[in-house]
C-alpha cells in the first residue's frame, strides 16, 4: 500500500512539476512585469530589490511575495538599430530570484506557497522552502521543501527534520464522471 501511495504522489509530483515549470523558453520571451510598494537597484551589484507586496507576472505566471530580489548580468551586444542610443549595446538577463516571505506562485491550476523560493537560471531549479505546499487541482503535496529541476521533468519533496514530520501528498482520485466526460469530444 506505501509503495502504490508514493507511486502516485511521485506521479502526481512529477505531473505538476514538468507541466507547470518544464516549457520551452519561446523565442521572444514574454515580458517579465513586477509591481512592488518600493524598489532599490543596486546596479554596480547587478541587485534589484523590490519589498511590499511584490507581484511579478509573465504570461500566466504569478508570483506574489513580501520581498523579491533579483539578480542579473549584463552582456555587452552589439548594439542594433532598434534598441535606440540608450541601451549602448547591453542586455540584461536574469541569474537568480529569491523571493521571502508569504510566497505564493500561480500558473493555471497549479498553485504553490513556501516562506521562501530560490530560482538558480543557470542550474534551472527552483526550491519552495519552509512549510512548502504545492496544488494541483484537489491534490497537494506538502513538505519542508519542494525542489524543482526543470531541465529533468522532476522535483523531489523533503521532510522537515523535526521529529514526527513527514512528507504529505493527499491525492484525489477522478470520478468515474469526469473520466467518461473526457472520452467525448
């Protein structure tokens, strides 16, 4: 019975992790839109911070947090007509978000909350730490800490070390209604 209840929570765990983190990098990346109470740059850092009641949104992805901070470098181009006089040739690509405090990420049907999220653009992971839970639909996977690797199509759920805590996944099986709802087109 434990192994049939992993196996599912693996699944399910896989399922939400590949379809929701997993997707191709289009072509021309949506813009990237981050509203916050303040913003502090730091540009000799390549550190923007935003605090108070972040949202950052691309396409249909959300997240929502009481503290960003966003780490990037910047690579020297060769400058094109279209990107005027004032860029001088440089791009900006992200290398590291960290957001703290009541995260909350949203994309479709997938909802996800920690104390803290760790984006690493290079390794393509993220990490949902601290009271970590993550939803798809009804089903929930619960956790210290839910790892991500986007590149691999799977994520890994840590327990807390403390003593009695586990890992938690509640799945919820369709019903035999929804599934024949599916069958016709």
């Amino acid at each position: 019975m434990r192994l049939i209840l992993l196996t599912i929570a693996l699944t399910i765990a896989l399922n939400w992790a590949s379809a929701c983190w997993c997707q191709q990098v289009p072509p021309a990346p949506a813009p990237i839109r981050i509203e916050a109470d303040r913003m502090e740059s730091a540009q000799d850092q390549s550190v923007i911070l935003f605090s108070g009641h972040v949202q950052a949104n691309q396409d249909n992805l959300i997240i929502n947090a009481d503290e960003m901070t966003v780490r990037y470098r910047g690579e020297k181009t060769g400058q094109s007509p279209e990107s005027g006089p004032d860029a001088e040739g440089l791009t900006q690509q992200i290398d590291a978000i960290n957001a703290q405090g009541n995260v909350k990420i949203v994309q479709g049907n997938w909802v996800a909350t920690g104390n803290t999220m760790d984006f690493d653009s290079e390794k393509r992971i993220v990490i949902l730490s601290g009271n970590a839970r993550a939803w798809q639909d009804q089903n929930m996977v619960s956790g210290e800490k839910i790892i991500l690797y986007l590149d691999e199509g799977r994520s890994v759920v840590e327990r807390s070390t403390q003593e009695g805590e586990r890992v938690k996944a509640f799945i919820y099986p369709s019903s035999p209604d929804k599934r024949d709802d599916k069958k016709t087109p």
